[in-house]
C-alpha cells in the first residue's frame, strides 16, 4: 500500500465514516468503552477482525498477536503481553 493510499483512506474516513459513527465515538469518549467480546486475532494483516465480524466501533476489544496464540498463564516474567490484554 502506498503512502497516497494511506491518506487517500484516512481522508474517507473523515469525511464519511467519521461522520456515520460521530455520536457514537462522542458516546465512547465520554463514557468509556465497554466491549462485551474481547476477539483474540492474529496480527496477519489478511485477518481484520472487525471487517469479518461486521462489527461497530466500540463493540469488540480486538487482542493481536502472533498466530492467535494464548499462553497457558504463569505467574513469572514470562508471556505478559497477552495476559495484560486479556485481563484488562
């Protein structure tokens, strides 16, 4: 993807999306996000998870790593990344 692409994007998302969902980002800035699905992706640029799930903005808290990987939880220094977004 090009850079003019990029701003060509940025500049539709402004000028229509942005628009469409305004009340709504306003409602989530004010009020906080509350998700009620946290979707665990992997962070494979071919998987967009609020893109196949049709989902709104607010709706899902998207977790984005490396194969979809969920480490089994330890209480070390180890695998702290995925805990955190699970957790918080």
């Amino acid at each position: 993807m090009e850079i003019s692409s990029l701003i060509d994007g940025y500049e539709l998302f402004k000028d229509k999306k942005f628009k469409k969902y305004q009340n709504k980002f306003l409602d989530l800035v004010k009020n906080g996000q509350n998700p009620k699905v946290l979707f665990i992706a992997c962070s494979d640029s071919r998987v967009d998870p609020t893109l196949i799930t049709s989902a709104s903005p607010g709706e899902l808290f998207v977790l984005r790593n490396i194969g979809n990987f969920v480490p089994p939880f330890s209480p070390d220094d180890d695998y702290h990344a995925t805990a955190a977004g699970i957790e918080y």
